[in-house]
C-alpha cells in the first residue's frame, strides 16, 4: 500500500522542521558550545545543566511548560498577542521553538567536545600571529571542529525527525500545519490502519539506520585518518 497525501504532507513537514531547527540550532549553539568548553565561570554548571535537561525530562513536561509559556497567558504568549502575532501555540513557529528545545543538548554536546578537543594550542598560535577572535574562529577552530559540526547536525535533524511529545503537546494535530510524521503513525494505529503505519514507521525505521550509519561512518573515518 503506498504512501497517502496525508503521509507524504506529513513527511514534508517533519523534514522542514528537521530542517530549519538542526540550523537555528547549528547557529544559536556554536557560541553556548564554545562558551561551555572554555569559561572558568561558576555558571557554567548551571547552564550545561539547563542545555542537558531534555535529556533527563519526560518530552511531555517540556511540552507542557512550553504551552503554558507560549500560551495566551504564557510569558511569550502575551509577549507575541501584544505584537499582533497572536500565540505560537498550534503552529508551526511553535513546533520550531519547541523543536529547538527539545534537541538542544543533541547539538550542543557535540560542539562543546568538538572544541574542547582542539585545545588551547591552536588558539595561542594564532594569536601570536596577530589573528583577531572572528579569523581565529573562522581559520582555526572552525575546521578542526568540522567533525563535531558533523555530529551535531546529524544528532539534531535525527532526534527532530524522532519528536512526538513536544510536538504534540504544543503543536496538536493540525493536517499540513503541525502532523510531522511520529504523529501520523499515531493517527494511523489510534485507527487501527497497521498498513500505513507499517509503510510509515518502516520509512522512518530505515530512516533512522542510516542516519546512525552515516554518524558511525564518519567516526571511522576520522578514526583512520588519525
């Protein structure tokens, strides 16, 4: 049985969300990364602990404080009514939002090893040859942090592709809106339709194998040439 309009929009939609949210966290998350692996300050217990947190907490917590913030009461919520956005709550924006949470530590973990590998060595050359912050960035730890970048864009853009609580707590079941797919197949076994979820959780079954086998790959790789 092939793959329905409904399954296919829902495809889309989860890998435009996978998408936008691996880049926004690839952009907001390099300089968290890089503060962790290398401040000395009391706060950074405190914030690595906050980045990890989706990793400890049930999907459905963090989706039911981020509704309440988002929400027309919530903090963000009153913040984007007074704007004339309305709420971000049963939207894709808030699937977004949410999404970024969700695989924060999944990006940022990555990086934060990435650059704590590098060293202070690398830093200090470049700084004895007058190389200002950005050209350092750009010129050094940039391309030896290149595995890492690797890592976290492929942990990001899996684990969204995987959400389901988060997703479904702030972003309903909105056809073409906010039903990624881990909701869809949930549709479809809720109907007891086990055909088109087993055409789509068998899609997202091999999906998955070769995300993980790409990652592994790359890792041997790096093993072999160093």
């Amino acid at each position: 049985m092939p793959l329905s309009s409904a399954d296919i929009a829902a495809i889309w939609l989860t890998l435009k969300l996978a998408s936008l949210t691996t880049v926004i966290l690839l952009i907001i998350g390099t300089p968290i990364a890089l503060w962790l692996s290398r401040t000395r300050s009391w706060l950074r217990g405190p914030i690595g602990a906050i980045v990890a947190l989706p990793l400890v907490l049930p999907p459905t917590v963090i989706g039911f404080y981020l509704l309440l913030t988002l929400g027309p009461n919530g903090v963000l919520g009153q913040f984007t009514q007074s704007l004339g956005l309305g709420t971000l709550t049963f939207s894709f924006t808030g699937l977004v939002i949410g999404s970024v949470v969700y695989s924060m530590p999944f990006v940022v973990q990555p990086l934060q090893n990435a650059f704590s590998a590098i060293g202070t060595r690398p830093l200090e050359v470049a700084a004895t040859l007058r190389a200002n912050p950005w050209d350092t960035f750009f010129s050094v730890t940039l391309p030896l942090a290149r595995p890492g970048f690797i890592t976290a864009a492929i942990l990001g853009f899996a684990h969204t592709v995987g959400e389901f609580g988060v997703v479904l707590m702030i972003g309903g079941n909105i056809p073409e809106k906010t039903r990624v797919v881990s909701v869809q197949i949930y549709d479809h076994v809720e109907a007891m339709e086990y055909a088109q979820a087993h055409w789509l959780a068998g899609a997202m079954l091999v999906f998955s194998f070769l995300i993980l086998l790409a990652l592994y790959s790359s890792r041997q790789t790096k093993a072999g040439w160093s």
